[in-house]
C-alpha cells in the first residue's frame, strides 16, 4: 500500500475515535442547551433621571440613568455630548462633563474634551433599578455618606 493511502486511512481512524471519545465528554452544565431557551427576563426600568444616582465610593464615575443603547461614540462623533456638553447641558437639562474632562494627562487644560475623556462608557455605565443579581454586604465609605 502506498504511503499517502495509509495516512488516510490512519486520518480516517483517527477521527472516527476521536468522534466516540467526544461522546463521553460532558459540560459542567450537564445536558442544559445553549440555545437560548432560558434567557433572564429583559429589565426595563431605568434609573429616575430627576437626580444625580448616589455613589458608593470616592472617585467613582457618575452612574447613567437612562438607556444608552444606539448612542454613537466614535472618533467623528459623541452621542453623551449632544446633551451633557457645557453648551447644551442647561437647555437639556442634563449634567455638564466635569472640567476633568477637558485636562489632557499632563494636566494641561483644553478648550475640548479630552481624547482621554471622549470615550464616555470607558468610565460611566448605564444603571437600571433593579435588585442586585448576587447578595453583597458593600457599605459605601463614611466620606460619602455625610
């Protein structure tokens, strides 16, 4: 027999043991599929955008109260600042950026947003009302409590 025929037949062979040991294997998850049949109920209430939402420690990044899905950040355009830019935030009725935002890593000010700064969801995430999916025993620090 030629060589290339028995690489075949080995390949052949190979595959077809390999096809009986896969059988054997199992998910940690057992025989639940992964289809999608058992998706988490969709949540939609949002945060009451009336007020700022409490933060749970210094330095935190304000939280989002309102959906944020299809909103376009890129390097041409920023949805975020159609409403929270200073120009636009007291007819909007919306949060100005903080003057953080518009200092560069050196600490230089900027007449601009910072490209550091632009990318908004970098830092700030959308928040629903909703129980927490994992009990937790998080206090917020006593600084920002008072």
């Amino acid at each position: 027999m030629k060589n290339w025929m028995r690489a075949v037949i080995g390949l052949i062979l190979a595959v077809a043991s390999g096809l009986a040991q896969a059988e054997e294997l199992q998910s940690l998850r057992g025989r639940a599929p992964l289809d999608g049949a058992e998706q988490p109920p969709e949540i939609s209430r949002w945060m009451p955008e009336s007020h700022a939402l409490p933060r749970n420690y210094l330095q935190q990044p304000p939280l989002i109260p309102h959906q944020i899905e299809g909103y376009k950040v890129d390097l041409r355009q920023n949805k975020c600042l159609s409403c929270h830019s200073w120009s636009k935030a007291k007819e909007t009725r919306a949060t100005k950026i903080s003057l953080t935002h518009f200092r560069n890593r050196f600490g230089t000010e900027l007449s601009d947003v910072s490209p550091q700064r632009y990318f908004c969801t970098q830092c700030h995430v959308p928040q629903k009302d909703t129980p927490p999916l994992v009990d937790n025993t998080f206090k917020p620090m006593d600084a920002i409590v008072r």
